[in-house]
C-alpha cells in the first residue's frame, strides 16, 4: 500500500503541532511563578459569626448594622430598624470566600485612573475582638464587570499626600452590588395586617 504524498505531508504537519503543544504545556507547568495561584483565598478571612458590626459608606449614606452571632442583624443607622439578613450575608459572603480576579500596582498619581480618589463606597468590618477591616470600593475596572478596591488601608483614605505605589485587587461585581444595593433593601420586609 502506497501513501499519498499530501496524506504523509498531514501527518507529518500533525505530528509536529502535537510536539509543539506537548512541549508548551510542559514549559507552562514547571513555570514557578503561576499567576493564579496568587490570586487564590478570600479577600478576608474571619467567619460570618464572629462580626459585630458592619459599616457601609457610600455616597453621603452611612448605614451601619449589628449583629447578634446568629445571622440576625440590626439597622441602626441612619434609622433603627430589623435588617433583611440576606442582604447583610451576601455582602460577608463575597468578602469572605469571593477571591481577587487580579492584583495589581497603582502609582500615587493613578487615584483617579482607579477611581479610588471619590471611592464608590467602603465597607468597615468590626469583629467581636475588636478587629477592624476595611474595604475601600473603587471605580469599574477597564471591562466593566468588575472594580478595583483597596484593602486595610495603612492611614485614613483617600491620602493626603499620596506617594510610592499601592496595591490595588480587582474584585467581582458581586461585591459592589453588595455594596450598592437600595435602602430599602437591606430592611426586613414588614407584613402588612390582613384585610377581612
């Protein structure tokens, strides 16, 4: 049996894109540096249960919520009333297992360019020992679906005297929705009396 000259030529074009796949993928494991395995773990990491207080600032609204261990949680500002414990949760839930999409340095003359000079809103976690993180939310990231923040920052933000580089994540848009969810959802619906 006779190959054909073009048959033996594909086989033979076949044969050399498997090697050179085969060697690429061999290249890319023993790379020692893998970029997204920087980006694995949560933005924080403390449990649901053991927040007392969170704090979410944005535009000229501050609402701040208390908890009581169990997931139940209390609006007390700006007015005092039973907070929806969804909304409260799925705002920990994103800060707590929703990891960085990417990490990245912002020069101090960038603040603008990330948003993080009028920040979108901040979020200040208060656990029940008295340990405080700080989420600063910046504007959208260069596709949209996501936006940049800052985490525990050193001093107050934004700074004074911005200088020398920060690191900046680029989180989910879950975490922004979070954020800027309406007033009137984080309360707890109230059940209207039933008409006779």
């Amino acid at each position: 049996m006779k190959l054909k000259r073009g048959t033996v030529m594909l086989v033979g074009v076949a044969l050399l894109l498997g090697a050179g796949v085969l060697m690429g993928e061999l290249r890319q494991s023993r790379l020692p540096d893998n970029p997204a395995q920087e980006n694995q773990g949560p933005l924080f990491r403390f449990a649901e249960a053991d927040v007392a207080t969170v704090t979410v600032v944005r535009n000229d609204e501050t609402l701040v919520f208390e908890g009581d261990g169990e997931g139940n949680w209390q609006l007390t500002a700006p007015e005092n009333h039973m907070a929806e414990s969804g909304a409260v949760a799925f705002l920990l839930s994103r800060l707590i297992t929703d990891s960085p999409l990417q990490r990245v340095t912002m020069a101090a003359d960038q603040l603008a360019d990330f948003g993080l000079d009028q920040p979108q809103g901040q979020v200040t976690v208060v656990l029940q020992d008295g340990t405080e993180h700080v989420l600063i939310l910046g504007g959208p990231d260069f596709s949209g679906n996501a936006n940049y923040a800052i985490l525990d920052p050193a001093d107050g933000w934004p700074p004074d005297n911005p200088t020398g580089d920060y690191a900046v994540l680029v989180v989910t848009r879950d975490v922004a929705n979070g954020i800027n969810r309406p007033l009137e959802e984080w309360k707890m619906p109230v059940d209207s009396e039933p008409s006779n």
